[in-house]
C-alpha cells in the first residue's frame, strides 16, 4: 500500500486516480484528539468502516490534534492535496467562506444542536451559494456538525440579570461577547485551555461552554458551582471537506460508501452530544453542581438580544463580508432549523435508526452522489 503524508509543491492527485481494485492509504487531517467527538465518529471509526466497506480499496491514515494541518490551514491544505480530508470550521476563512459565516453568526440563536447540525447540513451541500463558496475554494464539502449547545457554567450562581452584573465571563465569538456585554457582564477572551485556571483563581466567573466540558476533557465540574441552562450559542462546521481531485478520482461505487458513512457518523456525533452532555450535566449534579434554568429577567434579556441580533445580521453581514441580499440565505437557514426542530420532537432523538430515516429522507435522497462534486 502506499502511504501518502504529504504531496509537496501542490503536487496534483489526479495521477493518484483509483480504479477498481487498486488499494490506497490516504491522508485525513483533524485537529481534535481521538477520543473528541468531532474526532472519534467522524473520523476514528469512520475511516475503519470505509476501509471495510470498500474491501481495502480506500483506506485513510488519520492525523489528530492538528499534528498535519493546523486549523486554519485545513481548507487550503485539503485542496492543495496535503491531505485528502478534514475537518474545516469556516470562522477560520470569513473572506473565503462568507455565507458560511452568515450561518456560523446566525447559530447563536440556535437551541437545538440536531437542528443546527442537520441544517446546516442542507445549506452546504444543497444550497447552490453555500455549496458554491466550498467549491470555489478548491473543495467538495460534506455533511456539517454542531457542538452541544453553550450554557453558562460558573464557579458562583449567575441565574438573574443582578447575579450576572460584572461577572467576568470567557467569551468566543462576536455574539457571545454583545450578549454578555448587554447583561452587564465582563467578556474575557483567553484560549479555552486556560478556563480550568482561570475559573480556579477567580480571574473568571463563567464560561460560556458546552456541558461534555464539564466531566469530559477539562473537567470544568471541578471548579463549578452552578450551571444556567441558557442557550447562548453552539459551534458549526463542516466535518469532511475533501480534495477535488481525490473525490472525482474514487469510482462512484466507493464515493456512495463515503457518503453511507458520513451519514452514519453524522447520526452518531450529534447523539453523542445528546449523550455526553446529558452525561456531564448528571455527572455535575451528583457531585454537587447546580443546575438550573436562568431567572425571568435574564431569559428575557436573552429572548431581546437575539430578537435584535438576527434583526441588524443581514445589514452587518453585508458589511463585514461584503454579501449581497444575505436575508434569504438567513431566512433559509432559520426556517429549515424549525422544520428539523418540528421533526425531531416526532421522535426519540437517540435512536440512531430514527435520525437515519430522518436524515435519508430529508436530506440525502435528494442527492445524487453520481454527480456529487463531480463538477464546478
């Protein structure tokens, strides 16, 4: 088998072509660790199942923790063929990826992580402008993902609009930082390594995270008192980005078991989040963290800031990443959100036959992986 590390100088993948039969070890870049969600369904037991389902013929050497791309270079280094797939957060590439960036703004407000994930999902491979952007750049993008929805975790009780006046919180992104600053709250900005510490020594109050953190990786339970179960943002992205000449290269009997599994990790991702989340908040709980939803006035406060958010994003996207008519790609995005959310509620959201069957119909029948990618 051969071993593809790197292909220096841009070199062209069109010669690495695949035909039936012939066996190859390909390249995946991801900047999480192997056992992060973000890692371990979509690339850690997907690789394994598309080695199996293609009989050997396309094989993936994983590269973790960032140790072949950084983040930021993931997209340039996918389509430059440094790796033939990765994960890619387009927060990193606003001037590249702007509609996506009118997404990853208007998820703030999103409160329901399947939701976010699904529609997200649609608006890049089905949306021609958003699928568009990826293409633009080089890449065939694949099915998205959510995190878990972001909620205050504090070491002190942040319930009410008082509790939060002058509390010091870690903030990431431009809305997180609005919000905060409208409840009278500090933002600080320091790298999410630093907020066990930080929240240890009192140089932070909160941090607005998801709750897998609190039992799993840093372990914020440790250094928590209180938790306000408040939605106050979520991270999207795409979960498999692929180099264009790799994709149009693999027979399309293999790119339908790429597809087949990228669905299935989909699937199994956003349960896991369901899953460790629900974990971390019961593991927080029976260590003597409280857990509660906020106070009238702060759930108010926050219904007003988002109500006035998605009112100026259209006119401030336009602004910032030079968008023409950004309001219809908004209303899109919102509008499928509440369709999944009107979806999921049928549903028991961890069956992972149920959100299969959801994902098929709504999503992926409607794609036709013959033609997927196949041209600019």
């Amino acid at each position: 088998m051969k071993t593809i590390r790197s292909l220096a100088g841009g070199l062209a993948l069109s010669a690495l072509a695949i035909g039936p039969g012939a066996a190859e070890t390909y390249t995946a870049s991801t900047w999480f660790a192997p056992t992060h969600l973000l890692s371990h369904f979509p690339y850690m037991e997907w690789h394994e199942a598309v080695a199996k389902e293609t009989g050997g013929r396309v094989e993936f050497e994983i590269y973790n923790g960032g140790t072949l791309l950084p983040p930021k270079a993931t997209m340039a280094g996918v389509a430059d063929g440094v790796a033939q797939v990765g994960i890619v957060y387009p927060g990193y590439q606003p001037a590249e990826l702007p509609l996506n960036n009118l997404l990853i703004d208007a998820s703030f407000v999103s409160d329901n992580h399947y939701a976010a994930a699904f529609a997200y999902t649609e608006m890049i491979m089905t949306n021609p402008q958003v699928h568009g952007e990826w293409s633009a750049n080089g890449v065939v993008v694949g099915p998205g993902f959510a995190t878990a929805i972001y909620n205050f975790v504090c070491a002190k009780p942040v319930y009410s609009l008082a509790q939060a006046a002058g509390k010091k919180f870690r903030t990431a992104g431009a809305a997180q930082v609005d919000f905060v600053e409208s409840i009278g709250g500090i933002a600080v900005s320091v790298p999410f390594s630093d907020v066990y510490t930080g929240m240890q020594r009192g140089s932070l109050d909160c941090a607005m995270v998801d709750p897998t953190t609190l039992t799993v990786g840093p372990k914020l339970a440790e250094v928590t008192t209180d938790v306000t179960q408040i939605p106050v943002g979520i991270i999207i992205g795409a979960s498999w980005v692929y180099n264009k000449p790799f994709w149009r290269g693999l027979p399309v009997e293999d790119r339908r078991i790429l597809m087949e599994q990228m669905v299935l990790a989909l699937a199994r991702m956003e349960i896991g989040y369901e899953v460790q989340g629900n974990e971390g908040l019961d593991g927080s709980r029976a260590s003597g963290v409280k857990i509660a939803p906020p106070e009238a006035d702060l759930a108010a406060a926050l219904d007003r800031f988002n109500a006035d958010f998605l009112g100026q994003l259209p006119k401030l996207a336009a602004e910032r990443f030079r968008i023409d008519g950004p309001d219809v790609i908004l209303q899109d995005f919102l509008a499928r959100q509440d369709a999944w959310k009107a979806r999921l509620a049928e549903i028991d959201i961890q069956d992972e036959a149920a959100i299969l069957a959801l994902l098929n119909t709504h999503i992926f029948a409607g794609i036709d992986v013959d033609s997927y990618g196949m041209q600019d």
